[in-house]
C-alpha cells in the first residue's frame, strides 16, 4: 500500500504513465496517502459492520452448529473485528500518515477476519442439514463482495479478505459432490476474481485521478511562474500596457497603467473598458472592434486626464492570433507623447 505499483500504459498522454515518468515520488507518495487513509477510515465501519453480520448468522446457526464451536466462532471474530476497528481509529485519531507497518497489519487483521469467515461453512453440525452449506455460502459471498467492495480502490485489502474465505468455502461447496455443489463453488470463485479485478480496477481510476490533478497543479506552476514573469517584465517598460478579451474586459493592466488610472489594479482587472475609461471608450471601440477581427490598428489620442496639457498617447492594438486564425483577445500598448504635436 505505501509503495503503490500499477501498469503504466504505453500511451504517452496517458495520465499515469506520464505522472510515473515525470513525478515518481510525488506521484507514490500521493498515491500511497490517499489509499492508506481511505483503508483505514473505512475500516472502521467496515470491521464493525461484518461483526453485526457474524451475529445475526450465528443466531441464526444456534441449534444447527454445535454451540461451543459457534461461541468460539463468533468470539473471534467479534474480537478481530474489534480490533481492527479500534486500531484503526487511534491511528486515524493521531493525524499522521500511516507507516507501512500499520497497513500491514490491518491488511494482517483483514487476512484473519477473512479465515474466520471462511470457517463457517466448515463449523461441526449438530445434525445432517444439506442447507448449512448453501446458506454459509451465500453469506460468506455477501460478506466478501461488500467488503473488498467496501474499500474500493485498495486491491491489496480485497485480496487479504477474499483468498482466505472464498476458497475454504467453495471446497465446502464441492465436497458435496453434488450438482449444485459444484456449481455453488464455481459461482463463488468466479465472484471472488470479479471482486479483485475491481479493485484493481477502482485503484487504476484513483491513480488516474491523482495523475491528473499532479500534473495540472504542475502546469499550473508553471503559469503562473510565467505569468509573474511577464508581469514583472511588463511592469518594468515604460509603455502602458494592457490585455483586453474579446468582451472588451480588462485581462492584465501593468503598473504603469495602473498609476495612470489611479485605480487599485484588483478594481480593473475583469471589468469592461467602458466602466473604467469612461468617455475614452468612445474612442477606442471601433479601433478595438477591428483589431479583435484580426487588423492591427495604431491610433493618437490627446486631453486624456491625468496627462500633461498638450500632450499626447500613440495607442498600438496588436490582435493576440489563434492558431486557427481566430483573436483571442488584443495586447494594448501605450505611449505618451509629451507636448503638443
């Protein structure tokens, strides 16, 4: 569990393999995490839930199985399951990551939970009943399958439960030598490959999820280590410079820009030009219409506010090309032109 291993496509975009290749211990160490704290926090309940099963079937066993044998039955695996629950529940309570040693012995107490099941179809009868089988059977695969089910994406826990009572069970079955008996056995091997080939297959959809959120946090990085760079560089020119989408909606406003308006840069960013610039939009909407359909435009604009008397901006709108051939949205470069012109 703590050393989590999976086939890796050979696909290169596949999710896994690239997480496998690319980020090998965050990739484990986050796979490992996750699997381990959801084993033990379902086994809590898990553990508790099979020892209510084991009493209803033992109450409903008194009179067919010698009682003694019953008692010592039910007794361990009242105390198994108890254990495991109480277990599970401290190390959950102490708010660390689980060691391997603990996912060993839980898987350790599942393996044994799993052997006392599959007892039950072989506990002495006080009398000849053909039935017990059957029905020791069916509740040994009711068990099983909503155990390993239980937990889901840990196949290793699946496996430490099905392989000790599924087995003993169909050999119970068989041994009738009957029909039924061995179709009963090979209806309940079949159950028990099923169960694991799903958990393995929920752990390959636990790991993609993992890949996918590890990668993109990566990339994510990555932006906005590109985006602070951009920024800072912008920051540092002298022009004023802005993005602007498609909406005619502030992306990106530099700092010199953002003195010009003498607005705090959160209160520009995501609102439409028109809010912000005022009456200046009237001059700069067709010119932003024709660069968002894809032509460059270089306009002058004088009397803006906040600038010396006389002078004057030279505003370039450079389309920000798809590779489709579509605009995304428009760079706006501005520079001021001191005295009249």
């Amino acid at each position: 569990m703590s050393d989590p291993r999976s086939v890796a496509s050979a696909d290169p975009h596949d999710p896994v393999a690239r997480a496998q290749r690319e980020l090998p211990e965050e990739f484990a160490a986050a796979v490992a995490a996750r699997l381990d704290r959801e084993v033990l926090v379902r086994t809590r309940w898990v553990a508790l839930t099979s020892g209510g099963a084991g009493a209803v079937f033992a109450a409903s066993m008194i009179g067919r199985v010698v009682e003694p044998w019953l008692w010592l039955w039910l007794g361990a695996l009242l105390g198994l399951c108890l254990g495991r629950a109480a277990f599970a529940h401290r190390v959950l309570s102490s708010d660390a990551l689980p060691p391997r040693r603990v996912l060993m012995v839980t898987t350790v107490a599942a393996a044994l939970a799993g052997a006392v099941w599959g007892s039950a179809a072989w506990l002495p009868l006080a009398a000849p009943d053909p039935v017990i089988t059957f029905y020791a059977a069916a509740v040994v695969a009711g068990i099983v399958s909503g155990t390993a089910v239980s937990y889901a994406s840990a196949p290793r826990i699946a496996l430490a439960i099905t392989l000790p009572a599924v087995p003993p069970t169909a050999l119970a079955l068989a041994l009738r030598g009957d029909g039924p008996g061995y179709g009963a056995a090979l209806l309940l091997l079949t159950l028990a490959v099923m169960v694991v080939r799903e958990a393995r297959s929920n752990r390959r959809a636990v790991e993609s999820d993992i890949a996918h959120r590890l990668l993109l946090e990566r990339e994510k990085a990555r932006v906005q280590g590109r985006e602070t760079l951009l920024r800072l560089s912008a920051d540092a020119l002298p022009q004023r410079i802005a993005y602007v989408d498609r909406e005619h909606r502030f992306l990106f406003v530099n700092r010199r820009y953002v003195e010009q308006l003498a607005m705090s840069r959160d209160k520009i960013i995501g609102r439409h030009l028109r809010e912000v610039l005022g009456a200046q939009y009237q001059m700069l909407a067709e010119p932003l219409a024709a660069a968002l359909a894809g032509t460059p435009q270089e306009l002058e604009l004088s009397h803006q506010p906040r600038l010396p008397r006389g002078s004057v901006q030279r505003v370039s709108l450079v389309p920000d090309a798809r590779e489709d051939g579509g605009v995304r949205g428009v760079f706006v470069a501005i520079t001021e032109v001191e005295g009249p012109r």
